[in-house]
C-alpha cells in the first residue's frame, strides 16, 4: 500500500517504527499537505457568502491552488519513501567497493531533492494562505493561522532534511548551491509564515 493511503493510526505507528520510512521528509510533507488544506477549508467558508462576493473569484482560484499542493504534498509521503529506500540500502555497500562512492552520490541527490520540493511547495503554500487569512472568512481566521504555523513547521522539517544528505555529498559545488537555496526559502518564509500567524492572532 501507498504511504499516503495509509491511515492516520497506520502512518503514525509507522513513523514510530524502527523503519527508515517514513521519516522526517514524508512528515514534513504530510504536515504540509494539512496546513494547506485548512486554508482551503476557510475558502470553503467564504465562496458563497454575501459579504465575500467581491472577492469570490480570487478565493476560488487560491482553493483551486490549494488542492494542487495537498495533492503534490501527499505525493511527496511516497516519493520521500521511494527516494530513501536505495540511500538506507546504499551506506551498507562495503567502504572498499569502487562504486560505492558513486552509487551513494547518486542516492543523496535523490534523498535531498524530495525534500527539497516539499520544502518549495509548502513555500508557495505560504502565500496562498497569506491570501486566505487575508481576505477569507473572518470566523476562519483561526484556520489560516493554525495552517501557516503547520506550514513553517514543515519548512523547517523539509530543510533538515535536505541537510542531512548535502551533509555527506562530495560534490560540494552542488551541495553548498542547494544548501543555499534552502536557507534562504527557510529565512524568508519562516518569517512570512511568523508574520501571518501575528497578524491573525492581533486580530482575534
């Protein structure tokens, strides 16, 4: 079965497991994908009410946004799982094997680049809750920021987890160019995701 089709029950006792997957990538993913449904939960409760008609048109086109991230996010659970797989297999290749550097490269490109994407998408999901906090239902409000806070939480834990493979890369050109990348998504959006989250609670 599909990581993500598991149950909540299931992937947590997983999680919990001594497994390598799913692990902090797939959680970060997984956290994601529900902070990011919450703002479409408040787009829920702002298309068709009066007081909103102005901006229906907009909520409509960022709850379509938000569906396309939960499902990228959820899609992430496995891709994180598949990615990782041959990594675990990988650091018990014998240090004296004549492959075994360029096999682990190869691994830890593919283990940081899932991460890696999580970490884009719940950036743009960021944005999108701006957008819900912002002009959504006032009765919601509480759900944006409980979205954005889950948000940042899991841009912290995707970035971790791209460290933890750039860490052991030889390529150090390339590892430090996405070791940066990472950083500054981390610094902007952490503080977008913090800024949104006050701005909800000073209005409650």
């Amino acid at each position: 079965m599909s990581m993500k089709d598991l149950s909540i029950k299931e992937f947590t006792e997983q999680l919990a497991s001594k497994t390598s997957v799913p692990g902090g990538g797939g959680a970060s993913a997984l956290v994601a994908a529900v902070g990011t449904a919450l703002g479409d939960m408040v787009g829920e409760f702002t298309v068709g009410k009066k007081k909103y008609q102005d901006v229906e048109p907009e909520i409509i086109e960022y709850m379509t946004q938000a569906k396309s991230l939960s499902a990228q996010l959820l899609q992430c659970i496995e891709d994180d799982a598949v990615a990782f797989e041959p990594l675990s297999k990988a650091y018990s290749i014998p240090k004296e094997d004549p492959s075994r550097d360029e096999i682990m490269e190869k691994c830890l490109v593919d283990a940081a680049g899932v991460p890696f994407h999580i970490l884009e998408l719940a950036c743009e999901a960021v944005d999108l809750q701006r957008e819900f906090a912002d002009k959504g239902s006032v009765i919601m409000i509480s759900d944006a920021a409980t979205g954005v806070a889950m948000l940042q939480g899991a841009i912290k834990g995707a970035a971790v987890n791209v460290k933890i493979n750039t860490k052991s890369m030889k390529n150090r050109d390339y590892a430090d160019e996405l070791d940066s990348k990472v950083e500054k998504l981390v610094a902007e959006y952490s503080a977008k995701a913090e800024q949104i989250y006050t701005d909800v609670w000073n209005r409650l």
